[in-house]
C-alpha cells in the first residue's frame, strides 16, 4: 500500500498526516459548534486549539517515544518524522488534560465543563485519526486469514491493505475506529439528558475509550510495553476506574444542580 497522498517532489504528504488533520478539523469544529450553544467564545476556544493541538501531538509522540528508548537512542532524528506514525493516544491525553488544567484555571472558567465539549469531539476524531494506522499499514493484530475477514463483511480494500509481506492480519485499527465511531453516536444521544451533571460526559469517555482500548489491545502486537505489561491496557484500565469515580462524584447533590443542559450553569463549575 502506498502510504503517500501527494508527492511534490520536494515534499511528501502522507496519508497518515492527512487523516490526522482530517480528525482535528471535524473534531475541533463540533468542540466549537457544541460551545456556541452555550455562548462559549469562539476566540477563546481557537486560542485553547492553537496551543493544545501540537501541545498534544508532543505529548502522544514523546509518550511513544520513551516506550521505544532503544531505538530512538541511536536514531534521534527519527524521533522528529511523526508523519510516519508513531503517536501515543494516551500520551496526547495526558498532555492535553494538563494543559486543559492550567488553561481553564488561568482563564478562571469551569474546567469539567470544557473536557465535556472536548468529549464530544475526542471520539470522532480517534475514530477518524485510526485511518491513518491503516495508510502507514501499522497498528494492526495478529494474524489471521482472508476468509476470516471476509466472515466480518469488511471491504475488500480493507481486507487487501491487512495483507502486508503474504500475511493478513486483524485490523485492529478498524475495530477501535468503529468503537470509537459508536461511542460518538452515544455521547450525543445522551448529552440530551435532561439531567447529566457536568463531568459526566468526561466520565463516559473516560470509560468507553478505555474499555474499548484494552480488548482491542490484546490483538495489537505492536503495543508499547513495560516490562511484560502493556501500557495501553494499564492505561486503559486507569481510564476506566477514573471515570467510573467521577461519575459517581459528579453525581452527588441535588438532581437538579449541576446540570450540562442548564444554559445558567455554564461558568459557575470550577475545577
């Protein structure tokens, strides 16, 4: 599979880049619409992007970087050559989520009630960013056959670009990628409740992700690992312990305090 979307001659565009930029836009673009609904400044959030996003990509490329410490060790100029894969989801939420902190706290503004439009607009963009995996032909599992993925009624592309040196392999891109596309589907529907409290749909994602990560995680077999242990599941598991507390402290008090879709209640929840 050729990985390249365009070559100038003097430059290469790869598909992996494109998608992640594909995956900021529309994710950036529903965190936007999600604020104007609640009169958040457009500004203010532009501003937030311009110093998260290559805040985050840092974060997800260092994270994968430290995990591969041998190799980089002796190809230091590698470690700059992100358009050919190699970022760290969990990395890009840890750096993010510090940032996030600081961010809202300097600015004095609510800081669950940001993570929560963020929410809206993380799982999207993983599911799209996951294509990119696909164009560079990493992130996949184990081996397995044709006719197995067939058995799935997985496109024949996908099925042709799983096959690397005569072997197919789980596309355990595509598995996380729907996950994350169905986990989208869910955070909208249940935004509409009348009574979710703020931070609880960081609760959700929080857990969805995670769950999802660590099975899939089983078939990856290209995982960051420590020791015998597989990060993305240690983290994945973090995740979802995390989340189900918040929920649960969030969900303390009145019924009707503290609700998402209380227009009133939009600067009033710090951190």
């Amino acid at each position: 599979m050729n990985g390249i979307f365009l070559d100038l001659g003097f430059i290469k565009i790869y598909w992996y880049s494109v998608m992640i930029l594909i995956a900021l836009l529309i994710g950036g673009s529903l965190v936007i619409k999600e604020g104007k609904k609640w009169s958040v400044n457009e500004d203010f959030l532009i501003n937030l992007f311009f110093y998260l996003i290559p805040l985050s990509i840092i974060g997800a490329r260092l994270y994968f970087v430290a995990f591969n410490s041998e190799y980089y060790k002796n190809n230091v100029m590698e470690i700059f050559k992100t358009w050919e894969g190699g970022l760290a989801i969990h990395g890009a939420i840890i750096v993010g989520l510090l940032f996030l902190v600081f961010y809202t706290k300097k600015h004095k503004v609510s800081t669950f009630r940001l993570l929560d439009m963020m929410a809206v607009g993380m799982l999207i963009g993983q599911a799209i960013g996951r294509w990119g995996n696909f164009f560079n032909q990493e992130a996949y599992g184990v081996a397995t056959s044709a006719e197995f993925l067939k058995k799935l009624f997985i496109p024949q592309f996908i099925i042709d670009g799983m096959q690397i040196n005569g072997v197919y392999y789980h596309p355990t891109f595509l598995y996380e990628s729907l996950w994350c596309f169905v986990g989208f589907i869910l955070i909208l529907l249940i935004r509409r409740y009348k009574y979710l409290k703020i931070g609880q749909l960081t609760s959700f994602y929080l857990i969805w992700y995670g769950l999802g990560r660590f099975f899939v995680e089983y078939l990856r077999t290209d995982s960051l690992m420590y020791n015998n242990l597989k990060m993305a599941q240690l983290a994945s598991i973090a995740m979802v312990f995390i989340g189900i507390i918040l929920y649960f402290i969030k969900n303390r008090g009145s019924r009707l305090s503290n609700l998402y879709n209380d227009e009133e209640n939009v600067e009033n929840v710090i951190f």
